[in-house]
C-alpha cells in the first residue's frame, strides 16, 4: 500500500502534467485563432472592390435665348428670348451678322422676353428696342440690297450716334463755288425761268433730291449734291464724261443709282422715325473688265 507521502508526490506529479497539458492547449489554441484571422483577412483583401457609383452631372443650364440668321433668299432673323440678357443676345447678333452691335448704357442691364421667326432686318430690330439706327453701304454697281455696316440699339433719350461710328474717311473734296440764292424759291416768272435753264440745279428737301443736269461732268454734280446734304464727298473717279439727268424728289439712294455704277453711298436709317441720311459718298474707279485669256 502507498503511504500518505506516496499519495501526496503522485497528485503533486498529475497536477503537473495537467498543467503542462493546458499550457499546451492554449498555445495551439492561440496559434489556430491567429491562423484564422490571417485567413480571414487575406480573404477580405482578395474580395473585389465595390463598383463606385457614378457621378450623376447635372442637367446643362438651359439657354435664356435661340438666335437664327439666315440670308437667303433675303437676310431673316428668328429669335425666342426668355429674360435674357440684352447684352449678350447683342453679342450673339454681332457675331452672326459680323458687324459691330452698340447698346446705349440702359440698354446694356436690361432683360429681353421676346419671339418672332423669320423677319427681315429692320422689322425684327424694332420689336427689339425702341430706339434703332443702321448704318448702311450702298454699291450702286453690285445689283445687291444695301449691306448692314453697324446696328445701334440706343436709349430713348441718347441722342444719335456719331456719323463716324462705323463709316470713317479720309479723302473728301468740297464743292466751293455757289449762289447766294440757293435755296431760294424764285420770287418773278423771269427768275423762274432763269432758274430752269441752269445746267445744273440740285435741291433736297423733306428726304427727297431732286437732280437736274445738262451735260455737265458726273464729278461736278457729285459734288453740288454734297454741298446739298452737307455730307463729304470722295472723288476717286476725275472723268469728266457729261451726264444729263432729270431726276425729280426721290430718295438719295434712288438717284445715285440713275447717275452711276460706281458710286458708293454710306447712310443711316433711323427706323424710329423712318427716316434716312447720307453719311458720305464715294464716287470710284469704274471696275476694270476682265482681261480675255490667251
């Protein structure tokens, strides 16, 4: 039989190796769950990213206004505006048309509402101020329409554009000689008929020129009409070839165009108050014919 001692030595060894045994365990334990957390994570690393989600953009800002030019068969413009700024619409027409656009300093903060589709020039700048002048180039040689230099969207009470805006020269020549009663309605019968036989009689009044020359030269009647607007003349053209016209209260542009193929007139509308001025007036070189090939 084991004594009291013997008992005492073999639980004292069992309780060591027990011990031994669960330090062993833990050991394994913890190397097991560290294997599975590195497991676990490598597996997290591998998994495919989320697809981001895509950037919604937002809607373009829509236009304040649409802007259509066409030229044929005549120049037209369409235009729906819807509080848009007049400065730029302005801006868009000059870019289209390739002429300056003026706006006189209350037009340049106002908003435009408008629409029209397909109206000439003059009308649809009408509708789009109150008060409008163009700045025009007549060929009386080309056959074509008078061509836009420059548009003015001006203010009420601005007062006209400077004549010199857009039409601008150097060389002009004035006609010196004159009649004190020039101007004057002939007060006798005798002076009546005096008056109807000068070679060359010019007269303009309420917007109409009325022209009467015999056989005097084109750069002589050139310059009397001149004299008659007050405008400059420019004479590129020194023949003296002889004209004899009979042309009785139309307007500046309608005469020029039974004088000449090589006059150049420059004018302003004032569509407010339809009515129209000349500016300057060219008489040029006659265009030289095309030399027949060999």
């Amino acid at each position: 039989m084991l004594g009291f001692a013997d008992v005492c030595r073999s639980r004292g060894k069992v309780q060591t190796v027990n011990l031994s045994n669960f330090r062993t365990h833990s050991r394994t334990a913890a190397c097991l769950l560290l294997a599975v957390l590195v497991c676990c994570a490598t597996a997290r690393s591998q998994e495919p990213a989320a697809p981001k989600q895509p950037v919604k953009e937002k809607p373009a800002a829509k236009p304040r206004f649409t802007l259509a030019v066409k030229t044929k068969p005549i120049l037209n413009l369409s235009l729906k505006a819807e509080k848009a700024k007049m400065s730029e619409v302005a801006h868009e027409l000059s870019q289209r048309l390739k002429i300056p656009v003026f706006l006189g300093p209350e037009r340049q903060k106002e908003s435009i509402s408008i629409e029209f589709s397909e109206l000439t020039l003059e009308p649809a700048l009408q509708l789009m101020s109150p008060t409008v002048y163009v700045d025009y180039e007549l060929d009386t040689g080309s056959g074509n329409p008078p061509k836009a230099l420059g548009i003015y969207f001006y203010d009420l009470n601005q007062g006209e554009p400077p004549t010199t805006a857009v039409v601008a020269g150097t060389n002009q020549a004035m006609l010196v000689e004159g009649h004190t009663e020039d101007g004057v309605e002939p007060a006798t019968d005798e002076e009546k008929k005096k008056q109807e036989e000068e070679p060359l009689r010019v007269r303009y009044e309420n917007g109409v020129l009325t022209v009467k020359a015999k056989k005097q030269p084109l750069p002589l009647v050139m310059l009397k009409i001149g004299e008659e607007l007050g405008v400059p003349i420019d004479i590129q053209h020194e023949r003296m070839d002889p004209v004899d016209v009979n042309i009785s209260k139309l307007p500046i542009e309608d005469v020029v165009r039974q004088l000449s193929p090589n006059i150049k007139l420059f004018y302003r509308a004032d569509l407010t108050r339809a009515e129209k001025r000349a500016l300057r007036i060219i008489l040029a070189e006659p265009a030289k014919a095309a030399q027949p090939g060999p």
